[in-house]
C-alpha cells in the first residue's frame, strides 16, 4: 500500500481490527496462560483432597461459577475493547452481577448467622493469602492478555487492562478454588472479590502505559 493511500484511509477514522483476529488471540492467550495457572495450582497448593465430594456441595459450585462469569464478562469486553470504535455495551453487567449476587448471599448469612459464628465465616482459615493467591494464579492470564492487547488496538488503554484483569482474576479465583476450603459467602464476598479486583486495578494502572500505540 502506497503511504498516501494509508494516510488517506486512517483520516477516515479509525481502522477496526477484524473480529476472528481478535478472537483469536484472545484465546490463544488463554490457552498459553491458564495452563501455567494450573501448573502454579498443583506445584504450590495441590487441589483440594475432598475435591470429588465438594462437588457435591452447592457452594462449592458457586465459589467457581462466580469467577467464571467474571472471566468471560471479561473476555467479551476485552474483545471489544480491542477494536476501535467498538462500544462496551452492556458487557460490563457480566462482571458486576455475580459480584452483586455473592455480596447479597453473604449479607442474608451475615444477618442470620449467630454472633458467634460471623467472625469465623468471614475470616475462615486462609483469609491471609486468599487474595495473593488468587493473583497468583491469574497472574499468566493476565501477563498473556496484555501481550495479546498489545498487539491489537484498544483506544481505551485503562478500560481494556481492566477488561484484562476481570478475565485473568476471574480464571485466577476459579483456579484457586480447586484448593480453597472456604464455603462460606462472606469469606467469598470479601477475600474472592478482593483478589479479583487486584488484577482490575492493576491492569487500569498499567494499560495506559503498556497498550498505548
């Protein structure tokens, strides 16, 4: 292409990039960066040993769901934010109601549970390194789709690196909880949501440095 031609055709705006690229490396970024959170998952915590009875258990389910839907929230919103001109919409609802639905689980336990009992489901066993861990865990996610993004075209740096740490502390939560023995929903209301948002405000922090054309 001649440059006059390329100059002439970025004056009419901005220039998409096509959807299945997108797509593409979004998920190979995937595929790159949730096998090493497994590999981090059973080299330094092992799953739990009850695993195949917990599964049984309802709110088991929901301490993996929960940050699953986070994750694909954050998948679709980051593929939007990689093309320019590409609106949001309403993805961002995807992220924020299981975060609302877990906070109003854990307000109808707070407010039921007797006095004695509160402290110790909001705190359980391993409140000290929930948090570290799960971003721990969504740490090669988070690192293989900013790569991703850098090779794309997000016009809104501090919005996509977001985008980027719901889809990593999401897959992060979900991989941590193979191994977490916490049930309760205050503990998954604070400490879950906590090591979640880590990586949102980390990748809001950094987009506008590293996603920037």
């Amino acid at each position: 292409m001649k440059t006059d031609d390329l100059v002439a055709m970025l004056a009419n705006g901005p220039v998409a990039v096509p959807r299945r690229a997108t797509s593409r490396r979004l998920w190979l970024a995937l595929l790159v960066g949730m096998p090493l959170s497994f590999v981090i998952l059973f080299a330094e915590y092992g799953p739990r040993r009850d695993l195949v009875q917990a599964m049984f258990w309802p709110m088991f389910w929901v301490k993996v769901l929960f940050p699953l839907c986070i994750a694909a929230a954050g998948f679709v919103m980051v593929q939007r934010l990689a093309r320019p001109g590409v609106a949001v919409r309403h993805a961002w609802l995807g992220a924020v109601l299981p975060v609302l639905g877990v906070w109003t689980l854990a307000a109808i336990a707070w407010f039921t549970l007797p006095a004695e009992d509160k402290m110790p489901s909001l705190m359980g066993q391993s409140w000290r390194i929930c948090a570290l861990s799960i971003g721990l865990m969504a740490l090669p996610v988070f690192a293989a789709t900013l790569v991703a993004l850098k090779g794309l075209a997000p016009t809104q740096p501090a919005l996509a690196g977001a985008a980027a740490g719901a889809l990593a502390g999401g897959v992060g939560a979900a991989v941590y909880a193979l191994h977490c023995m916490e049930l309760t929903a205050p503990f998954l209301a604070v400490w879950y949501v906590s090591g979640i948002a880590v990586p949102v405000l980390v990748g809001a922090a950094l987009g506008p440095r590293l996603l920037r054309w």
